[in-house]
C-alpha cells in the first residue's frame, strides 16, 4: 500500500469537492484534526470541505512534493483560490496499521506579493 499515493488522493478528493468519498475511501475508525478551523472527527471534515466547496467552488491544488516515514506523510502544495490568492501549505498525515488516514497536522501561508530574497516558496 502506497501511503503517498492514498494521501494526495484523499486530500485531492476532499479538496476538490468530494470530502465524504475521501473519508470512506481513506480514512480509519478515528481522524483526529489538529487544524483550529476544523472540527474534530471525520464529520468535521466533511462539513468543513463542503462549505469550502460551495464558498470556492474555483480553486485548484497542486502538489509539489511528498515525505514519506513510516505512518506519516507529509505533502507540500500550492493552492490558488478565487481572487488569484496563492497559499503555500504542509499538511502531515499520520496512518493506522490497515493503511488508513487516522491524524492530521496543517501549517498554511499566504503566498506574499514581495520577498526579501529571489528564491520561490514552490
């Protein structure tokens, strides 16, 4: 089993409008949600990327690279929203012992209009 693979999937669902297939697809007994803005439980997810979905229908996502170690996955991406606002994200995904998503971690960035460096957050 691919742990990579079924985390970009199961983020990419979600995100792209289909969070209640993600979570019976890829998600374990439990999913505990570390980000503040969603609530705990597979519940909280789904209603959380429904919202999204209906506020934002227009956005995309692109994954950029991937980290896996043992139970974890960590993905780095950029997410362009409506408007043209960018955000750089990590989002670390912890796996139970049948290959399932049970854990989530977030840290999200507003891509800035200047920098202090030539250097891209991509």
């Amino acid at each position: 089993m691919n742990k990579t693979k079924s985390a970009i999937e199961f983020y990419r669902m979600a995100y792209m409008g289909e969070p209640r297939k993600a979570v019976e697809l890829y998600v374990g007994d439990q999913y505990i949600q570390h980000n503040p803005d969603v609530e705990d439980g597979p519940e909280g997810f789904i209603e959380y990327f429904e919202r999204m979905k209906k506020e934002y229908p227009n956005k995309e996502i692109e994954f950029l690279r991937s980290v896996e170690e043992e139970d974890l996955v960590a993905l780095h991406t950029h997410q362009t929203w409506p408007g043209n606002d960018q955000y750089v994200t990590m989002d670390f995904f912890r796996f139970d012992d049948n290959g399932r998503i049970v854990e989530h971690w977030d840290s999200i960035q507003q891509v800035p209009g200047t920098s202090a460096h030539n250097n891209s957050m991509f």
